[in-house]
C-alpha cells in the first residue's frame, strides 16, 4: 500500500520557485510512491505524459512535493 504521494509541479518560468505550488502550476499530475525518496525519483516517465512535457526547461520547470496519503494541501488562510 502507497504510503506517499509525489506531487508533481510544472510551472512556468515566469513563476518564481518559492510560488511555485498547487495553485499557481500550469500542470499538477501526481503519483503514489512507497516512500519519501521515491517522491524525488522515476517521475520522468509521469511528466513525458503532461502536454507541456516539451516546455520543460525551455519555457518551464518542474518541482516536486512529498505528501503522506490522505493529508489535504495546506490552502492559504483567507483571513490576513
């Protein structure tokens, strides 16, 4: 049973790194993994299927996010 879920960001390189999350990538695709350190590894072959799998380091970057499963992103608060 998969434990882990790599979160795979494709943003655009007009989006600085740190902004780079759920909300701002112009692709999310994720993938469950049996470990923390499978988070970082094998996700080539998830993102060669995203449409902007061509842009990738040309036009745009992909960052990586562990998240044990069943746990919801953290939202922004709404109030300040």
């Amino acid at each position: 049973m998969s434990q882990f879920v790599a979160i795979i960001l494709i943003c655009l390189n007009s989006v600085p790194s740190e902004a780079c999350d759920e909300s701002t990538a112009a692709d999310v695709l994720s993938n469950r993994v049996d470990s923390e350190l499978s988070c970082v590894m094998g996700w080539q072959d998830v993102v060669a299927r995203s449409a902007l799998a061509n842009e990738i380091g040309r036009t745009a970057y992909v960052k990586t996010l562990c998240r044990r499963s069943g746990v919801e992103p953290l939202r922004p608060s709404a109030s300040h």
